[in-house]
C-alpha cells in the first residue's frame, strides 16, 4: 500500500468509528452534587463529538462545545438547606430523611416538568440515539424517557436505590448487604439483619406508594405518558452507571448492566486559590481540612459542639481549614475559615493530614483517592453508609456529632493521626484506584456499548421481567412444601391405618 495512504486510512477510520451520539440528558434532582457526579463524563462525551442535550436545574455558566442546556431550575440554589444536627444519623431521622427524599422528588417532578423551557423543548421533534437519565427519587421523569424512543441509561450519583434496584432485578439480599438508610456494613448481628430486612421492604413501600403513584400523577399531567401502564419502559432501562466501588462501598454482586464507575468526578487537579496554598504550605506540622459539605448550613452546628472543635485545635501543632461560610468567633491563630475551599485540591496537597468530613460519597471518594484519613461526623441519607463502609475498609474513624467531647475528639484525631492509620488510608487509596479501565474510560465504553448493541438487551438478565413470585421462588417453595405435605399425610394415613390394623389383630388375638 502507498505510505501516503495510510494517514488517509486512518482518517477514514477514526471519522466512521467516532460517529457522535446525539445523547439527552435528565438531571432532575435540586441537589447539585448530583450533577456534579455526573458533569466530567458529560464534558467528556461532549469533547468526544457527542451531542448533548441536558435538562437540568444547574445550566453550564460558560458556553460549552456540543452542549445545550434546557433549564428547568429556579434562579435560587438549592444548597445549604439543611441543618446540622447532633440528633442526626439516629434512628428517628433516618426515617424522617425518607420522606424528605419523597418531597423534594415531587417538588422536582411538578415543579420540573412544568417549567417552559422544558415544554417548548417538547415541542421541537428532536430524536436521540440515547437517553441518560439520573435515577433517584424522580421516576415521573421516566414519562420524559418513554416519549423518545431510545435506549436509556441510568445514572446513580450515590449506591443504587434500594427501591430502584428491581428495575436491573440485581440481587439485594438483606443479610449482608446494608440498604441506603440503615447505615449497617456488610457484617450485620441479628438485630441489624432484622432491621436491615424490614427496611428494605419499607423503603419498596415508600416507593410503591410515595414516588411512583405522585410520579404517574406528574407524568400524566405534564407529558400525557401513564408511566405505571408503560411499566414495560420503566424496567427498560439498559444499564445503570452506579458511583460506586467495592474497595470503598463494600464488595456485593451487580447484574451485568449495573457498572460501578465510583470516583468518577474526580477531574485533573485544579491551581489552589494563593491565600489557601500558602497557608497549607507553611505549616510544617501538616493540615486538618474540615468541612460539613455543601447542603449542610455551616453556621448551624450547634455552639458548644462547635467550641469543643475549638478548643481541641487550640491545642494541637497542625494548621486547621475549616469551610465555614460566615463568621468564626474565638478562632484559634492556627485556625483559618474560608467560605469555599477546593476540596479535591485541598485534600491532594501533599501536607494534608486529616479529613473531618460529614461523610458526603463525593467528599469521602476524594479523601480515599488522595489517601487521607478522615473522621467522619455522620448526618443524613447515606452518610451513616458510607461512614460504616469507610471504617471497615481501614479509611477512617466515626465520631458521632452527639458523642462530640474535647475528650472524644482529641481521642480520634491521634488515632488518624497515627502512621499507622496513614498507611493503612494510602493502601486503601491504592486499591480504589488499580482498575483496569479508570472510572471516566469505563462509563464511556460502556455508554457507547449501548448506543453500538441499541439497547444491548443481551446484558440484561431474564429476571428483569419476571414476576415477583417467581423470581422470588414462592410457586416453586408452595409447589415443593405441596408435594411434601402430601406425601407426608399420606404417608401418614398410610401408617396410621396399617396400625389400627395390626393393633385391631393384636387385640384379636390376645382376646
Ligand atoms: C444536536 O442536538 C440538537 C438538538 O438539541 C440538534 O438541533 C442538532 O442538530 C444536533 N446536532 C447534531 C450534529 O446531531
Ligand atoms: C396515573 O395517573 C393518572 C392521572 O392522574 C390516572 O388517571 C391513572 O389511573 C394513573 N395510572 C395508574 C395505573 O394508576
Ligand atoms: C505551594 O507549594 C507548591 C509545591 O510545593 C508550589 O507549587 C506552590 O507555588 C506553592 N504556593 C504558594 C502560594 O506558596
Ligand atoms: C465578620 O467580621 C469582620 C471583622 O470582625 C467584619 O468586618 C465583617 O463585617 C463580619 N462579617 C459578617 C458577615 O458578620
Ligand atoms: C426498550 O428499549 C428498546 C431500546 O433500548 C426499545 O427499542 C424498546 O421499544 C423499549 N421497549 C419498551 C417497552 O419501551
């Protein structure tokens, strides 16, 4: 072949391979880092010559490349809207967290669906090679899914919902695998398996009757689509990016169309603003960064919680960050507040000693990538999760913000503090990180896999759309338990009859 040729072949190849996607995105959720998870694989796939189209709450503030936006958020943020709570990751609260999720999905369902810009959009005729939708407490959305015929991919910013995990039929046995809300590891004593089991059938009938009957309601008003009737799309769906990883979540089994793709926001790292870097960089005895994330309002923790935090840091040789949004009274000199911190650039720099953290996936995925040590002062949703995973598996310390003393705080610090626990988050580290494919490679792969296989209904296992009875075995254990307790009787009869015979012989005979 001429040499000049092959420049030419190559063209050829890569312009007939990379034919871009016209891709939709869903993002319905009013809590950004939900979309945060999600924004490096969209500006990913929009490098890659994909078409993205997304609805979000969160539009992009710079004009981007292959990317509209379709807003359907409201000009207020929805973060910082909670408090911090030293009531928080009991018992009362977690069940209280529920219907809190509920709300906010219907909130998104009404208050989204019916924005203009979304119904002009509708109005366009637009066609997709594929939908990604976030998969979360928003199934009314699913309406919008089934108006464009189009494989769909789920996108999970957290672990699967537990009450979402029947649409993928993936195995969620209670015995060891902890649901959203209980905040159990995968070693659970009896009581835990019980409470963990009763949750998982709570948390199906908080979706039965909370999420999917008001999401019909949604879905019907705005789009016209019965999404309980299409219940053929809702379990169409053909794979789930989960932002997950065993090393860090716990090791459990998915269905070949659920990929974990955990840590995948985590970009290249960013120049940290001069007054951070230099404060981090002259402390010789190294930094404790802390920070109660982004939906928590800083300037709820409770004062004498907040002053025990002091006073520790007033005793000990490290320089403190705390993300603190307004002002800190009797702050320590070794103690600085800033309103917005870089975290996955803060929690990098090489002087980083400790995470305090309230145990956020997207926090607590970053602190293991840069292999630091967190104590995490658990507070709702998945936090308790996500902290009983990180304590297992070597990362951390747990400190309940009630349990929150001089005493008890100084107690955790030198624990993480210690070499050894150093060593053991920088194993840790090492762990999540060996993948054959990096997180953001994997979703692409396998987002493109859809698009290639339209659908790929060949990963999806024949339990997708089997009834419950039988996927749960109830007509073969009564068909089995049937036959047994047939056998039985008779066999019971049979013996009881022989033997009113041979005693009716014996007393014949004895008489
Ligand atoms: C990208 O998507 C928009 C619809 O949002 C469409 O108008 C446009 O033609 C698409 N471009 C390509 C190259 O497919
Ligand atoms: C879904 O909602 C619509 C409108 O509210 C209602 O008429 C319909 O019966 C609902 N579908 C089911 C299967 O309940
Ligand atoms: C902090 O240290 C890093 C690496 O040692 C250096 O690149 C950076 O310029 C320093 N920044 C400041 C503000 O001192
Ligand atoms: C914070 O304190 C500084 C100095 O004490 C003051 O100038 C500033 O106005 C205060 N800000 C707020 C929001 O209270
Ligand atoms: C299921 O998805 C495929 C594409 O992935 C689509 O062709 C099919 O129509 C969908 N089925 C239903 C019942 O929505």
């Amino acid at each position: 072949m001429n040499h000049k040729m092959i420049p030419l072949l190559i063209l050829l190849i890569i312009s007939t391979c990379s034919h871009g996607l016209n891709i939709l995105v869903i993002l319905p959720h009013v809590g950004k880092s939900h979309q945060l998870v999600f924004e490096p694989l969209l500006k990913q796939l929009a490098l890659r010559e994909h078409n993205l189209t997304v609805i979000t709450r969160f539009p992009q503030t710079k004009i981007t490349p292959n990317w509209r936006d379709i807003n359907i958020g409201d000009d207020e943020v929805a973060t910082e809207f909670l408090d911090i709570d030293v009531e928080a990751g009991t018992r009362l609260t977690q069940f209280a967290c529920r219907l809190l999720l509920v709300e906010l999905g219907k909130h998104s369902c009404d208050d989204g669906l019916g924005k203009k810009e979304l119904q002009m959009f509708l109005k366009e005729n637009n066609q997709f090679d594929l939908v990604m939708v976030e998969i979360f407490n928003t199934n009314c959305f699913m309406g919008l899914v089934k108006l464009f015929d189009a494989p769909v991919i789920g996108l999970s910013s957290s672990r699967p919902p537990t009450w979402i995990e029947r649409w993928f039929a993936n195995p969620e046995n209670p015995s060891y695998i902890p649901t959203t809300f209980t905040g159990f590891s995968d070693s659970m004593t009896f009581l835990q398996r019980v409470e963990n089991t009763l949750s998982l059938v709570w948390d199906k009938l908080i979706y039965e009757y909370f999420i999917a009957g008001p999401g019909n309601h949604s879905s019907r008003r705005y789009l016209g689509v019965d999404i309980l009737k299409e219940f053929d799309a809702m379990y169409n769906v053909s794979l789930l990016l989960t932002n997950t990883h065993f090393s860090l979540n716990l090791p459990r089994p998915f269905v070949p169309n659920i990929i974990e793709v955990g840590g995948i926001h985590i970009e290249e790292p960013k120049e940290i603003p001069n007054k951070i870097a230099k404060f981090m960089n002259e402390s010789s005895e190294g930094v404790i960064y802390m920070s109660m994330g982004s939906t928590l309002r800083g300037n709820s923790f409770p004062s004498d919680k907040r002053n025990a935090f002091l006073k520790v840091f007033s005793r000990i040789q490290q320089r403190v960050i705390w993300k603190w949004e307004t002002n800190l009274t009797n702050k320590p000199v070794n103690v600085e507040t800033f309103s917005w911190t870089p975290q996955r650039e803060i929690l990098c720099h090489p002087n980083m000693k400790v995470f305090i953290s309230h145990g956020g996936l997207l926090g607590t995925i970053e602190a293991v990538y840069c292999g630091v040590p967190v104590i995490v002062i658990p507070q709702y949703g998945d936090q308790p999760l996500n902290a009983k995973a990180l304590e297992k598996v070597g990362g951390g310390v747990i400190l309940y913000l009630q349990d929150a003393t001089e005493k008890t705080i100084l107690q955790s610090l030198n624990k993480v503090l210690s070499p050894k626990f150093k060593k053991s988050a920088e194993d840790l580290s090492e762990r999540f990180k060996d993948r054959p494919l990096s997180p953001m490679e994997t979703a692409i792969y396998w987002i493109e896999y859809v698009a290639k296989y339209r659908g790929a209904p060949h990963i999806r296992t024949a339990a997708v759309l089997m009834p419950a009875y039988q996927y749960l075995l109830i007509d073969v254990i009564a068909f089995i338990a049937l036959i047994v307790i047939s056998f039985s009787y008779c066999m019971y009869k049979i013996a009881a009859s022989v033997f009113l015979k041979l005693r009716r012989r014996n007393k014949i005979k004895t008489s």
